[in-house]
C-alpha cells in the first residue's frame, strides 16, 4: 500500500482497524507502518474562533487534514483519564461522576489531567473539569495517540466502567503506565478459573459453578449443579444477556441465541441462590503500595443491602444504605472477605464486592477491582468522597496521608431506587431481572427508612398512595407470604382487589377482599380499574418462568396509566412500611451539608 | 448592565434521574451553573434527587437538598429557605431559576406557579417568565404567535378530546399524520399514524400520556430536512446564534434519535441567514427575556418551503451538544444573563479577548450518533420515530464531515471501528453476513425504507450493492449531499480493499 492512498483513508476517517482487515494486515502492523511513513494526528483546538484569535482553553480534537500541532507542552506529571464514552444502559453518568472526580483530585494533588472522552452531554467533557480536554474516540489507536504525543506518566483506566477496563491490557502492551490496580489483577476478578483459584486459596465460598462455551458444556454444567442456574456472557457490564434459566429448553434456546460464546469468552453457569439477599459492597484500598500487603489499609464505603432477593441486577435494584435487616456476624463476614480480597488482589483504589447471603452463609457472587455504579451514591451518603480519595492513591497517596481510614456508619437512612424506560417501550414487560434495563437513579434521604423509601419512590416517580384500593395477585410460591402482606395494607386503611386465586388465599386469611374479573373471565376486569384510574397501587409477582399474558398487559398497563407497580413482595413490604411512616408523620426537608 | 445586586439566593432545580429523553447535559448544565452564580457571590440552594450528579457535590452549592423533584417537596424547601434567608437576616430576595433543569424543572416551576407558592414566599423566576414559557410550551399558542409573526409552521389542529382530534384530522385531509401530546419530554406518547386505525390508538394514548390532556395534530412532514438552531438573548436586546445544528435523517425521526451534524453543511448562506433571521424573530416573540432557547425548523427538500416545529425555552440537550461543538459555554452564559448581565459584558474564556456576544465560528465538522439499547428491548418495535428511544451519544469532530462521521462511528461502543470493513461481522435478525459480503438488494430496501439504528451501516451495503445516490435519495430522502460523502468512503474501502500488500 502506498502512502497516498494510506493517508487518503486516514483522512476520512479511517481507522486503522478497518485499514488492517480491508488491507489482510493487523492493526500493529497498519500503527508501525504509519509510523514508519510519519502519519499521525495532528491536534487542533476547539476555540470559538477559527483560529482567529489565540485561545487560552485546551480542548482538542485530533485530524489528519494537514496543518499544524496545536498542543502546548507543560511541565507537570501528567495523567490521563479515560472516561465511559456515549451512556449507554449498564454505563452511564455514575462512571462519568468518577472521572470527574479523578481530574479534580489529580489537580489538587498538583497533576496535569488529560481528559479523554466522546460523550457530549457529560460534565467530563467540559473544558474546564481537566487541564487538557481531547474529544476523541476511546479507542487503542486514538488513546495511544494522545498518551505517546503528550508524554503522560500514567492513565487511569478503572473510572470510567467497561470501556475503558476493555483497553487496558492494550494499552499496557504497548507501553503504557496503567495506574491502580494492576490490569493483571483485573483480569483474575474477570477471569472465572482464575478468579475461583483466588477464592480456594481464601477459603471464600461462591455459588458452584461451571464454564461452558457450547451447548453441550451448557448442559452438562446446569445438570451437575440443578437448575434453575444464572447464566452470562463474561467481560460485559450492565449484565447484558444475563439470564436465570430454569429447564434444559431454556437453556439450549439461551446458547443459540442470546449469546455467541467462544473459547476466549466462555459463558458463565452459577447455581442460581433462590430467596437470597443481595448486598453491594464498596471499598477503597492502597494495599498495592505496601511490599508487605499486610501493612495496607482497606476501608469500607458503604453495605448497600439490596431490597429486591438475588435475581435483579444490581444496577435495577432498589438498595438500602445501611444495611437493614443483616445481622452483625453476617455484616463482619462480609467485611472479612472483602478485606481478604483487597489484600489478595493488592488493590489501588477502588473495588466493589457483591455477595449473597444465604441464611448464615455469605457468597461471593462478584468482585470488579475498579469504580462501581454505586460509588456516587455511597460517597452521598456517607459524606466522603470515595473517587476522589481513590484517584489520589492511585496516583501514589496512601489512606492514612489522606486521613481516611475509619468506615463510615450513618444514623440515617439512604434508599437507592432505580428508574425505567418502560413508558418508551410499549408492550415491554417491566419484570426485573439480571439484565440491568433502568437508565437512572434517585436517592431518599431520610432519619426514617419507611420515609427515605416513599422519597426514593416520590423522586423515581412513582409516588406511593396514601389511600385508596391496592390490586393484589401473586404467583402460587408467593401466596403463602402474601396475606401478612395485605394485612398491612388493609391495616392502613387500603381496600383490597383481587383475581378468584389470590382472593381465595386472602379471604381464607380472613381479609376483606373485592374481587374483579381476569381478562379472560368478563368485564369490568382489571385493566378497566386500571385504566379508570381505581386503583391505586399494584402488587403482581409473576407467575412462574414463562408470564402469562395477562400479568404483562396488566403490568403494561400499571406503567401506562402511571400506577405505582411492585413487582416483588420485598418491594411491596418497603412499600407499606413507607407509606405508614408518611400516614404517621408526613416528611420534612433537609440538606446534605446538614446531614454529614 | 452591572448585575443584580437585590438578589440574596438562587434556588435552581435540577433535572432528577437520568430517563431517555433527560440524560447527563443537565448535571452539565446545573453544574456550570453553580459555578456561574457562586462565581458572583450569590447563595445557591439546589434541589436534585439524584446522587449520581456531579452538581449535588456539598461544595457545588452552599445549601444541597437531595430531595424528590415535585411541587409539594419544593414549597417545602421553598418555605424552609424563606425562613433560614430571616434567620440570616438576608438582605437580598430569593429567586428559582427553572431553565437549566431540563422538562422536569420547567414542569415544576410551572405547578409552583399555579400553586400560588412563589407568589405565597415572594421568589421571583428569573431565566424565564412564566407567561414566556407558556408561549413557548403551548403548541396552540406557539403556532399563533408564529403565524402572527409571518413565520409558517404546519398545518395542524389542537384537540383536548377523540372527538376533536378527529375533526382535526379531517381537517389536514390526508395521512400520515403526526400526533403530539402538550407538555410532555421527547414526545413520550407522540407517533406517526398512517391510518385510522393507528391514528384513534395515537390519539388516545396522547391524550391520556399530556398532563394537561391535549394533542397536536399536524401535516406530516416525513421526508423534510430538519434542522436546529441554538440562539442567546440578554436583556437589552441582544441576539447571537451559537451554533446551526442539521439532521442527517429527515423528519420524521426524533432530534435525539437523528446523526446530526454542526455546523449546516446543505444550506446556501441567504437560506441560511433566513434562518437566522427567523431565530431572532421567534425568541423574540416568545419573551424569552434571558438566556438560552432551542428552535428547530423542517425545510422541503424541493420548493424550499420553510416551517418552525417548536422551540424550546430552556437550556436543552441540543444547547449541551452545541457548547461541546463550539466550544462556548451555553449554561453558564444563561446563568450570567439571567442575573443582569449582557452577552458583551460576559469575557469569553477560551480567547480571553472576545465577548459572548461574538457568535462562535467552526473551522472543523461535528457529527453526533445517537445510542440505542433496543437489545435490552426485545419486546418492542426498534423503528425511529418522533418518540425518542436512544439512551447516549458519541460525538466526534474531525476536519471534514467523513472524518468526524467514521470517528463517531468508532465511539459508539457497539463494536464498530468506522462504517465498514472492519472485518466483522453483520447480524441481521437472526443471519449473519460477512462484513464484505454483498446483502440482498431487497433487504437493503426494507431498512433504508423505515428509520432504524443501523440505517447509516445500510447505506453502505447499498452503495456496496450497487444502488444510486439518487435511488437511495428516494428511498431516505437523506440528503444528496450526505450521501455524496458516504460514497466517498466507500470507494477508499474499495480501494484499500483491491490494494496490493
């Protein structure tokens, strides 16, 4: 290939990607021939004037048109941030908060931050959040660029969720000084055989479990273990295909179709923990900095105890800060692993932990060495600024130069909730499941968890009821619960509605109960309260692994007339503890700066 | 104009969780807003339920209520400042900024308008004006106020019921036609009817999805090119445009959901100025006194007719986009003006030299691709259309509009390193092609036909495939222009690809 032709492609955007595979070449070989022939960007400023006047902000774009270098050279250590790219469900604004938070650290630690990033709706990406600003795609040849033309000392690749992670053994192969935890660390928490050898040695028990990269593998893993079984595709956040498969029919239709598994990236089969709690755990550690790992400090940010049991991703989950029903050798267990983990994995920075406690067993469903979803919302609610921190002792600081070395317990609540896009997608169902579908979050402060829940839900908008009728129908494995549970609401003056099942179940219990038609039975049925807005608040559990087609039209229903909707009977419970406490005393305002 | 020096405290409302529609430009926003306003001295009280924000960082403001965004919870916090402010014996008054929140905060403001609550505790809106919002976010008012004004919009009807709706629609005679719920965000209820059948389905569920149960019923301008503009105002009068933002996919597919493209690359200058003209026009008739306003115009592809579609009084995910694009700080600007100062007393930080009132001049091309997340759908119709469906955005800038579309095509995240010829693969439904294979003609047809996220990948197999620029034309009514440059790509891919190694 000449380099007429080369530089014509670069020019139009080519990347040297697509040059390699139309050219049979690899993307190295494309990069040393470049190289060799001296094609590489140029930086220009994005300045207001077309270059008309001289410009003081650094924001950059790379091109390949001919002209001149526009980057200045400075003299501080500099670092790189990779942020997240364009949000996406499973990446969004959490990760962006993150590497906001390192470029701010980075410069009051006395750093030059180089912010790399392509989303335009994001504070990262404002000119004035980092020393230098690049627009550019988050990709090997474009982040190599920019870190080889302005001479960085290191980048931070564990801020801004997985796009960034994907690069990071890239980069490091090719020079580059990837701060933190080390990408080798990285991949043993990514890697399943690797990541069970560490949890062996730390005699740290998780679900059993198998790999599987065919159909066949499939099986016979979901066999050994008993169904049903969780399954996934590895290296993906947002639990993307994941799945909670019940019979060999599922699992066989989940292999062909949902995922394409390959030797690299095998699919992931756990025993699935029926009933279990889930709890979220967000920690910061220097451990790495020490030759002794012992010597290391590891603190906690926060027990995030999920609402809804194992089976919900944890970005889709409602959550409580802290935990609320856990006991004191459960929650100490926990902090056992997660130190022993820390120390194993030699962490530098920030690390999350998700468990599932079982009666008294606590397992490890997944460690990720980087920042978490929920670290904005820890650090919100514990008043300290866990990015922040973890920047700082990525870039050499330890925790005790820092002052930060005791965990944080609150004497208030804070109530994580999740919100959906549900309403954009008709005919949707809205069950919560391990694929993580919201888009967003609220947080619901409060000195009362019953009120931090009802403002988690007031914030998510989907305000509870104070009175009226509540519609309740439950699957058969969730009948046996559900009287107590209408009690409740009875007790707090609600009417009840149900279908001939779950009627029969509360009548029995000796409740009040108005019955309405099914679908299928006549009219006026349930979607015609619904859609008249009679009732006030659903409660509907599904009903087995394949939902039957009335629960979806009356859960569509539920979202498209704006009626508050619990899909779980945790959720419902939280739902009357919340609304009880508002019954008892209404809310009050109050401010963060008050709170910590 | 020095700046307002009888105000003690800025109460701003954020946008609350991130939905489709609402994502991350308004903690963008709020955020440069903050800053604007502490910057100056005043005391900034902010309401905003999510935590994930930068802006709800204690240090972004000196009072931070992460509390639920609605009518009831600001009175509360309203009241509670209204008695801190005595407590401090603060000279100046309390005012709500309501422009940098996205629909949520403009919403809110407007229920604590009609709840007598600002009046009640004495705070003033500034940004905006509650009767210049109304004319801004009242589709019937709006479309008098340009009528009166000479300006055109489409041809349309307002209806509060189905029986209206339907008198309306025989009104414009024909289908499609589109329907659109008042005071809703990124047209959740809006669609295209083709028929009856779908157009009584539309209508009452637009009914039912406003809060104030009223739709607009318009002539479809399917197939029109669309464009946006980005206009400032300050108190004395003066206008600037910030940035020209074009869609590449016509009507018919929301803004959110369209590739566009800053600055207009298929406009001749005099089209161009009547636009800028018109701009001016519009948020002046509107009485946006301060600050930021989104205005977005169809143009027919043949006769040139030009009509307004709407605008938006407020900061907007486009003004995020446009800052980006240009480089000028669009909320911090509107934070300034609306505390009194004027666009040529505002120093412009990147030259230092220049004042805001110079309106930003682009000597590069910037592409934004939207983001889907339709395979967590897989229940709903992926098709585009006036309801927004995209969860992100990359954007890309590069020296030509080639360059800064591949760039943003490898920003995506979706696996692609440029527009094809990558070396992977294409699932298509549930067949697999090669990345260099040629797909079936009528296939093509199928996806360029009806909007979808992969369209712009579709153009390329169709050049591939042998179609025209002109037969694609009339299969997207893309612009020549846009198409044009995609062929451009295409034969380097070909060329690389016949290359000796």
């Amino acid at each position: 290939m000449n380099r007429e032709l080369l530089a014509k492609a670069k020019s139009l955007g080519f990347s040297d990607r697509q040059i390699a595979s139309l050219t049979r070449k690899s993307e190295d070989d494309i990069r040393a021939l470049r190289r060799q022939l001296g094609l590489t960007p140029s930086y220009r400023l994005v300045d207001t004037c077309a270059a008309e006047f001289e410009a003081y902000t650094p924001y950059y774009y790379s091109t390949y048109d001919r002209g001149d270098d526009e980057t200045r050279a400075g003299d501080k250590r500099k670092i790189m941030i990779l942020g997240g790219g364009p949000n996406r469900i499973g990446q969004g604004i959490e990760f962006d908060y993150c590497c906001v938070h390192a470029a701010f650290a980075l410069k009051e630690d006395g750093f030059e931050t180089l912010m790399v990033n392509s989303n335009p709706e994001t504070v990262s990406t404002d000119y004035d959040t980092s020393d230098k600003l690049f627009f550019e795609p988050l990709t090997l040849e474009d982040v190599l660029h920019i870190y080889e033309r302005e001479k960085c000392w290191g980048a931070i690749a564990q801020f801004g969720g997985q796009t960034p992670l994907n690069l990071a053994l890239g980069l490091q192969k090719n020079g580059v000084n990837v701060i933190g935890t080390s990408p080798q660390s990285i991949e043993i928490a990514e890697d399943r055989k690797l990541f069970s050898a560490m949890l062996n040695k730390l005699g740290i028990p998780q679900p059993p479990n198998g790999l599987a990269t065919n159909e066949a593998q499939a099986l016979d893993a979901a066999r050994r273990l008993g169904y049903p079984v969780l399954v996934r595709p590895s290296f993906v956040l947002g639990g993307r295909a994941m799945q909670i498969v019940y019979s060999d029919a599922e699992l066989n239709h989940y292999m062909r179709f949902a995922v394409e598994a390959s030797h690299e990236r095998p699919v992931l089969v756990d025993k699935f923990l029926e009933d279990a709690t889930e709890v979220d755990v967000d920690c910061i550690a220097d451990v790495g900095h020490f030759a002794d790992p012992a010597q290391g400090t590891i603190v906690i940010g926060g027990f995030l105890e999920h609402i809804e049991f194992a089976g919900v991703h944890s970005g889709d989950a409602a959550m409580v800060l802290p935990p609320h029903t856990l006991a004191a050798e459960v929650i100490e267990t926990m902090r056992r692993h997660t130190h022993a983990m820390a120390r194993e994995l030699r962490v530098i920075g920030l690390m999350n932990v998700q468990y599932a406690v079982k009666g008294d067993t606590v397992y490890v469903l997944e460690v990720n060495p980087r920042a978490s979803r929920t670290v904005p919302f820890v650090s919100k609610a514990i008043g300290a600024p866990l990015a922040k921190l973890a920047a700082k002792v990525m870039a050499g600081r330890k925790l005790t130069e820092l002052g930060f070395t005791k965990e944080i317990w609150t004497d208030y609540w804070a109530v994580k909730e999740s919100v959906f896009p549900f309403n954009r997608f008709h005919g949707q169902d809205i069950l919560l499941s391990p694929e993580m579908r919201s888009t967003g979050e609220v947080m619901g402060l409060d000195a009362d968890l019953g009120i931090a829940y009802a403002k988690s839900q007031m914030a998510a908008g989907g305000p509870l009821p104070l009175s009226g009728r509540v519609f309740i129908s439950v699957s058969d494995a969730h009948k046996k619960q559900v009287a107590a549970i209408a009690r409740e609401f009875a007790g707090l003056g609600f009417e009840i509605v149900s279908t001939a099942g779950t009627a029969k179940v509360l009548e029995e219990a000796g409740l009040k109960v108005a019955r309405v038609f099914k679908l299928a039975e006549g009219r006026p049925n349930t979607l015609d309260l619904l859609k008249n807005r009679e009732i006030q608040l659903v409660i509907n559990t599904p009903a087995g692994q394949t939902p039957r087609a009335d629960e979806v039209k009356i859960r569509t229903t539920a979202v498209y007339t704006g009626t508050p909707i619990m899909t779980t009977l945790s959720g419902a419970r939280a739902a009357a503890l919340g609304i009880a406490a508002l019954k008892r005393c209404g809310y009050g305002v109050k401010t963060l700066q008050e709170y910590h | 104009m020095p700046k307002r020096t009888d105000i003690h405290s800025v109460l701003i409302i954020g946008a609350g969780p991130i939905i489709i529609g609402q994502a991350c430009e308004f903690d963008y926003s709020g955020t440069q807003a903050c800053k604007a306003l502490r910057e100056e001295g005043y005391r900034i009280i902010l309401v905003n339920s999510n935590p994930a924000t930068i802006m709800t960082d204690p240090e972004f403001a000196d009072r931070t209520y992460i509390e639920p965004i609605t009518p009831e919870c600001v009175e509360k916090i309203i009241a509670r400042e209204t008695e801190e402010m005595r407590r401090l014996g603060a000279k100046g008054r309390l005012v709500l900024l309501p422009t940098l929140g996205g629909q949520t905060a403009l919403n809110t403001a407007m229920a604590l308008v009609k709840r007598g609550t600002l009046d009640k505790y004495g705070v003033e809106m500034i940004g905006a004006n509650a009767a210049a919002i109304q004319r801004g976010e009242d589709r019937r008012i709006f479309k008098d106020l340009m009528l009166s004004i000479g300006l055109d919009v489409p041809v349309s009807g307002v209806a509060d019921t189905l029986e209206e709706s339907r008198a309306v629609a025989e009104k414009i005679g024909r289908f499609p036609l589109i329907i659109r719920p008042a005071f809703t965000l990124g047209g959740t209820g809006g669609g295209i009817a083709y028929n009856r059948e779908e157009f009584e389905v539309m209508a009452r569920r637009g009914l039912e999805l406003s809060p104030v149960s009223e739709i607009l019923i318009e002539e479809s301008l399917l197939g029109w090119k669309e464009f946006e503009m980005e206009v400032m105002r300050d108190k004395a009068d003066n206008c600037v445009i910030i940035c020209s933002i074009e869609n590449f996919d016509p009507m018919g597919v929301h803004t959110g959901d369209s590739i566009t493209v800053a600055p207009i690359q298929t406009l001749t200058d005099k089209e161009y100025q009547i636009m800028r003209d018109a701009s001016f026009a519009v948020i002046r008739a509107v009485g946006v006194e301060t600050g930021g306003s989104n205005i977005q115009f169809a143009v027919h592809p043949d006769n040139g007719r030009m009509v307004i579609i709407e605008m938006n009084p407020r900061v907007s995910r486009s003004s995020a986009l446009a800052s980006k694009a240009t480089g000028f700080p669009i909320a911090k600007i509107a934070a300034k003006l609306a505390v009194g100062y004027l666009l040529d007393e505002i120093k412009n930080d990147i030259t230092r030299e220049t004042p805001a009132s110079f309106e930003p001049t682009l000597d590069y091309v910037v592409t934004k691709i939207p983001r889907f997340a339709f395979e967590k759908f897989a229940q709903a119709d992926p098709t585009l259309n006036t309801q927004m469906k995209s969860v992100g955005e990359a954007m890309a800038i590069g020296r030509t509009f080639k360059e800064s579309l591949q760039k943003a095509l490898r920003s995506l995240e979706i696996g692609r390193h440029g527009l094809g010829g990558d070396g992977r693969h294409w699932r298509i439904g549930n067949d697999v092609y090669q990345d260099r294979d040629i797909l079936p003609r009528e296939l093509i047809s199928r996806r360029l036909t009806s909007p979808n996220a992969e369209r712009i990948f579709f153009i390329r197999h169709a050049l591939r495939a042998g179609f025209g620029v002109e037969e694609i034309f009339q299969l997207t009514k893309i612009d020549r222009w846009f198409l044009v440059q995609l062929k451009e790509i295409v034969d380097v891919e070909e060329e690389l690809a016949a290359s000796e190694p």
